[in-house]
C-alpha cells in the first residue's frame, strides 16, 4: 500500500492508497482526455460557433439557468468576476448571449442565451452526440454513466464552493 496526497478534511494527514484510487486516477484522467478529443475536433458545421473554454462553461450554465446575474454566473462558473466580464463581452460580440435589464430592478442586469446562443448550443450537442456514440458504438451502459458523471459533476462543485461531499 502506498501514500498519497492529504486527506479531503485538509487536515494534512496522509491517507493510504488503494485500488480503487488507480480506478478513480482513471476515470478522471480518461474524463480529460474525452474532453481533449471531442476540443480537438471542433465542429463540422459551418453554422457552429467556436467558443473558448470559458465561454462554453457559461453557456452551458446560462442554459441551464437563463436570466441569471453575473455574479452568480461567476460563482457557478468559478470564473473571477473580471474574467467573467470579457468572457461576457466575447459571448456578445459573437451574437449569442444579451443582457437584458430585471424587470423587478432596473439597475439589475441578467444574462440570457440569444435564438443563436440556443440554436448553436442544439448544434454542436447534436455533433458531439454524434461523435461520441459512433466512438462508443454499444450503449448500453450509457444512462449509469450519465449519472455517474452527473454525481461527481455535482460532487466537485460542492468541493469547490467548500461543501462536504455526500
């Protein structure tokens, strides 16, 4: 049994490794390098906008959770509130986010995807669902490794934002 890195209570202690450490050092490698290939391919589609890493991040929260401030973009994102500023600007200038004033607070502004924001986001959805089954090929482990995804997504945002993982 080896040691590794500090214990999750930021304690300092070491813990001792074990087997399913190397599975979980897998999984979260081979979730990166899926990710690096499916960036690397871009889109095949002319119509399909490019975004940065960090706009995809808000446009992905933004669809989830149109009409959103930008301090709870940034907080969702992890993004510095100015870093989220030119990466909203950006988003702007490529036609598919608007800010829009609060109907409850005029000074308020809130954050909503555009007709091309939601359409481009359908698009390249549509061609990374393409890519990854055709790299999959059988799928009949697909929905169990949905919500395994979905857990440690919400997992690590808990992490981050200093709640104890469940």
């Amino acid at each position: 049994m080896r040691v590794v890195g500090d214990d999750q209570a930021g304690n300092g202690r070491r813990r001792a490794s074990n087997a399913s450490d190397d599975l979980w050092a897998d999984f979260a490698d081979l979730v990166l390098i899926i990710s690096r290939e499916i960036q690397f391919r871009g889109y095949s589609s002319k119509e399909a906008v490019s975004l940065s890493p960090s706009e995809g991040i808000v446009m992905r929260y933004l669809h989830r959770h149109p009409g959103t401030i930008p301090s709870r973009i940034a907080h969702a994102s992890g993004l510095q509130r100015s870093n989220l500023s030119t990466v909203l600007r950006g988003l702007e200038d490529k036609g598919v986010i608007e800010r829009r004033s609060s109907a409850e607070d005029g000074r308020e502004v809130k954050i909503y995807p555009t007709a091309r924001g939601t359409s481009n986001y359908a698009l390249v959805r549509t061609e990374w669902a393409e890519l990854v089954s055709a790299a999959a090929g059988d799928a009949t482990d697909l929905e169990p490794a949905v919500a395994l995804l979905r857990k440690v997504e919400a997992g690590l945002v808990g992490l981050r934002r200093g709640e104890q993982a469940s």
